[in-house]
C-alpha cells in the first residue's frame, strides 16, 4: 500500500463518524467509539501483561539454572531499567517521556486531552520489560496511560472536540484498569476520580460501557487473576480496629506521596541517565537482596498472606534464616510497609517504567496483615488477616489515590468482598481524609506541582485559556500622533463616542494613551489649543496585552490593574483595545454554549 493509497483509506475512515450520526444520533455513534477504544485498551491489557509474566519467566528462569542464583536475582531488574533507558534515548527523546499519568492529568485540566502517538504503545514496550525483569512497579499506570492515548488518538483522528476528546480519554484509561483487573466499575470510577477534570454523573455511562467491553475482552483471553475470593464476613465488635486500620492507612498513604516525590526532587538533579541509571540499581540490589519480596508487583505475596502461607515472605532471601520467629517475621512485614514506597519509587526514577497502583495495594495487604497479626498474637482481639489484607488494600490505594470510591469498587470487585463493604467505606473513607489533610494532592497531582504544573484548574479558567484576546479586540479608537496638537486632539474626541484615544509612533507601535479626563484642565484655555501637543498630555503605555494571549490573561490583568480597557499588540504594532465587558461577555456566552461531556 503507497502513501497516497493509504491517506484515500484515512478519508474514508474519517466518513465512518458522519454516517453512524446519521444513524445513531451524535451521543450514539460517540457512545459506539467510546466501547472501541475499550476494546482497543483492553487488548492492549492482556498484551501486556502476557508480555510482562513471560519476560519474567524467561530472565528468571534462565537465570535460576546458573550458579549463585540467590545473588543474581536481585541485579535482573538492571537489565529491563538499562534496556528502558535505551528505548527512550533512542526512539522517544523528542519529547518528555513522563511514566506516571501526571501528564495525562495535565492534559485534561489544560483543556487539550492531546496525547503523543506513540503513548499508545511505548509504556507496554517500557513498563513490560522492567516490571517483567522484577523493577518494583505495577503494570496499572502504563495501560492506563496506553488507553488514554488511545482514547485521545481516537477522537483526534475522527477531529472531535474538545469534551469528546476528553471522554474518550478518560474511557481509554478506565478501561485499561478495568481489564487490568477485571473491575469494570472501579475503572469507571477511576477515569472519573483521576482522570476526568471534576466528577461527571452523565460520563459514567459511556466510561462503565468502554470499561465493561475491556472487561470481557480480558476475560475472553482468560487474564490471570492473582487473588482469591473472599469467604468471610465482618463483626460489629471489630470496627473500632477497622477505624485504626483507615488511620494508619491515612498516615502511610500520606508518606507514600511524600516519598515519592522527595525521591523524584532528588533524582532530577542527577542530569546524566546512565549514572542515575546505575546509581538506582545499587539501590535495589541491595534491597532485594535483604527483602525479595520487594521485587515486582508484589501480587504473588498478597496471595501468600491471603491463603496463609507468610512463611513465603523472606524465602528466597540469604537472609530467611532470621525470620523463622513469628515476631521476627511480623517485624519484616512491617519493615516492608516503609521500604516498598522508597524501592519503588527508585525503581520509576533510576529509568524504570511502571507505576505506583500496584505498590499501594502491596503496602496496604502487609498493613493491613502487621496490624491483624499484632492484635491477634498480642491478644488484644481475634480478627480475620484476610479482611484486615482487603481493607487495607483498599485504605491505601484510597490514600495515595485520594480516590476513595476507587479504591472501595477495586477491593470489591478483586477480592468478591461485597460483604466486606462497610469495613471497606470506614477505612477509605478515613484513609482518604487524612491523606488529603496531611498532603493537600494525590501523588500524580503532587507530581505535577513538584514541576512547577497547575495540578487542578477550574473549568472556567479551561476555557478563557482556550480562547484568545485576538477575537475580542475592539478597532474603533481613534488613533493619534504625538506631534498633534491639543484643537487636533479635541476635534478626534468631539468625533469619537471613545474616552481612549491610542497615540502611535511612525512605525505604528503604542507610544502611550490619551484618557479625556487627562484633558479636561485645558478645555476652557483656548490659547493652549495650539501650544501643547499630544505628546504634552498623554499617558504611560503601561501593561499591554499580545493577540495571542488567552482571555484567561487578560482577566487575571483586569483584575490586578483594575482598568476597564487594555491595548492590544502583536509584532510591536497597535491593534486596538479589548474591554474588561467584553471578556465577561463572551465568558457569558461561553457558558451558555459549553457542550455537556456526553
């Protein structure tokens, strides 16, 4: 196929939305690609984590028939960071290759939902191979940034707007975690919660149906599932505990973030990737030396601690041998709780790609487990581990997330803990409150401000920096020179309905601003008329506005100047004045217009 062949097959692609209109209505045929981009993401899920547990079979498996194998597993993360390195330095360098959906957020709040083309497939690549060789990240993060550019891609090609443009963004990344865990309603919930720029009842329609078809497309390739269903229920005896399971779940949620980007702050300052690269592996190969069972997602020692078998925890270390005491061995689950943010957020930062999804819910079971065993082997109380796992699964992802209906839809829909759910509404709803209380934004979000981004903007503010002073400028003032004199000026004001008057230079730029009140001294002094000169009675400039400056500019100006007009100028010339009414005006009418998301 040549390329005039293959852009008369794009033409006609492009026809497809025009025709489903037809047929479907317009929220039909948006409806219709909003269930494609989560087949499309959902197939992109399956991908990769099948890519992933086979590249951890193969580098561990080859590994485990050398010699010495205890301490080579711990360096095989080396060899995806190095490789994830590699990839990004020599196909994805035009661009910042952000790994966390920070810039995903960015996108939405900024109004544009734009994503990089090769965001639809370059974190499977990236992310697969470093949490397929053991980096401690989850695979959540980069598929549901795969869908979101997707999702973006999608609408970009059949040119749709701006709010259409954002839902099939947020679809693209619900559907991810939908398929990514078989949860169609927490990865609804989750594009509404992170994704979306405020919560929208009307999107949950077409994000539960992009997130129900990446569901079954999972389930159709038969996705492996790492945990188990729950078979017991919760007494009324133990909620004061599940109280102090939400609280601490609040204060691990809120070190977790903090962690994440102190770490984050320091590593940027490490300019040169090789260095910083092999830097982070010493790091963690130390780490997983001492403590195996921080390598990976961690999802294979959740399921330990669910079907009781925590003696799985310190095995395949050189150090196991210490953790035989069921004391010693709470005290390394515990010890596990403060390492895991730390080593995985040297994992993404040392050049490994991933996300911190699958960690949270790490540091939540083990919480959730250190808190059960201390009450049950101290005799304080007898409470299931298994319920105590759940819930603080759910309290932390709650935590960093700031997303407590995520974090409770998730837990239910992984664990089949339904009858867990008011355990489940304690915790994450006071896990979420002390997060927020004690780290004002989630950890994406405090990412961004760590940047020096905006991490949240109020859809007023979207759309005044979406349209531009250039449309508003108002042409009828009548322009002076300096060299006119005062009858000259009052003959310009006497035909004018205008108090501004701009005096211009020769070569057409602002030289300053005559206001009438500044002219009122000399009206009844008729020997002045033809002594002083424009120049002798105008005003400073002062602040100006580009054409190209958005209405949210001029606005912010208005408000700090308190002026009712600003000039206008591009290239250094006069364009005229845009009026502080005629920005409220059209922001008026903007609202009236705005199209609804779905």
């Amino acid at each position: 196929m040549n390329y005039f062949h293959f852009q008369r097959l794009v033409r006609k692609s492009r026809l497809l939305l025009p025709r489903l209109n037809r047929f479907f209505g317009n929220k039909g045929s948006i409806l219709l690609l909003c269930v494609l981009v989560g087949v499309v993401s959902g197939l992109g899920a399956v991908f990769l984590k099948t890519m992933a547990h086979k590249c951890h079979r193969l580098v561990f498996g080859a590994a485990g028939t050398l010699p010495g194998a205890p301490w080579i597993y711990p360096a095989l993360p080396a060899l995806g960071i190095f490789a994830c390195i590699l990839i990004v330095r020599l196909f994805f360098k035009k661009s910042p290759y952000d790994k966390s959906l920070a810039g995903v957020i960015t996108a939405t709040t900024n109004g544009t939902s734009d994503l990089p083309k090769h965001k639809m497939f370059s974190h499977i690549i990236t992310s697969g191979l470093a949490v397929g060789t053991g980096a401690s990240a989850g695979l959540e993060a980069p598929i549901a940034l795969t869908g979101s550019a997707i999702g973006s891609n999608t609408a970009k090609f059949f040119r749709l707007g701006r709010e259409s443009r954002t839902l099939l963004l947020a679809c693209g990344g619900g559907a991810g975690i939908s398929a990514i865990f078989n949860s169609p309603v927490a990865g609804a919930l989750f594009a509404c919660e992170i994704l979306l720029p405020a919560f929208s009842v009307p999107a949950l329609v077409p994000l539960l149906m992009a997130s129900a078809a990446a569901a079954v497309v999972s389930e159709l390739c038969n996705s492996y599932n790492p945990f188990i269903q729950l078979n017991t229920g919760w007494t009324v005896v133990n909620v004061p505990y599940y109280v102090f399971i939400g609280v601490a779940a609040g204060l691990v949620s809120a070190m977790v973030i903090r962690v994440s980007v102190s770490t984050a702050k320091r590593a940027e300052k490490q300019k040169n990737v090789w260095l910083k690269g092999l830097l982070g592996c010493l790091i963690l190969y130390v780490f997983f030396l001492l403590m195996p069972a921080l390598k990976g997602e961690g999802y294979t020692y959740i399921s330990a601690l669910i079907q009781g078998r925590e003696s799985a925890i310190p095995a395949d270390g050189p150090l196991a041998f210490l953790f035989q005491n069921p004391w010693a061995l709470i005290f390394l689950i515990g010890l596990l709780v403060f390492a895991k943010p730390f080593v995985s957020a040297v994992s993404l930062e040392s050049g490994g790609d991933g996300g911190i999804f699958g960690p949270s819910l790490f540091i939540g079971a083990f919480l959730g487990y250190f808190i059960s065993k201390f009450l049950n082997m101290t005799g304080i109380t007898v409470i299931d581990p298994v319920n105590c796992i759940a819930v603080g699964m759910g309290g932390v992802l709650a935590g960093v997330m700031h997303a407590p209906l995520t974090g409770m839809f998730l837990i239910a829909e992984l664990t089949g803990g339904y009858r867990l759910f008011v355990p489940l509404m304690i915790v994450v709803a006071i896990s979420s409150f002390i997060s927020k209380l004690l780290v004002k934004h989630n950890v994406y979000k405090s990412m961004i401000v760590m940047k020096g981004g905006v991490p949240e903007q109020k859809d007023e503010e979207v759309m005044l920096m979406n349209a531009k002073v250039r449309d508003l400028i108002e042409q009828d003032y009548t322009p002076v020179k300096q060299t006119d004199t005062l009858r000259m000026l009052l003959k310009a004001v006497m035909d004018s309905h205008r108090n501004l008057f701009p005096v211009l230079s020769e070569d057409g730029s602002l030289a300053g601003i005559v206001r009438v009140n500044g002219i009122r001294k000399f009206l009844f002094d008729f020997e002045l008329y033809d002594m002083i000169l424009v120049f002798d009675v105008m005003s400073e400039t002062g602040p100006v506005l580009d054409a190209d400056d958005s209405l949210n500019d001029a606005a912010l100006l208005f408000d700090h100047l308190g002026l009712w007009n600003l000039p206008v100028v591009e290239n250094g010339r006069y364009l005229g004045f845009v009026s502080k009414a005629g920005v409220f005006d059209r922001y008026r009418r903007m609202l009236r217009e705005k199209p609804e998301l779905f």
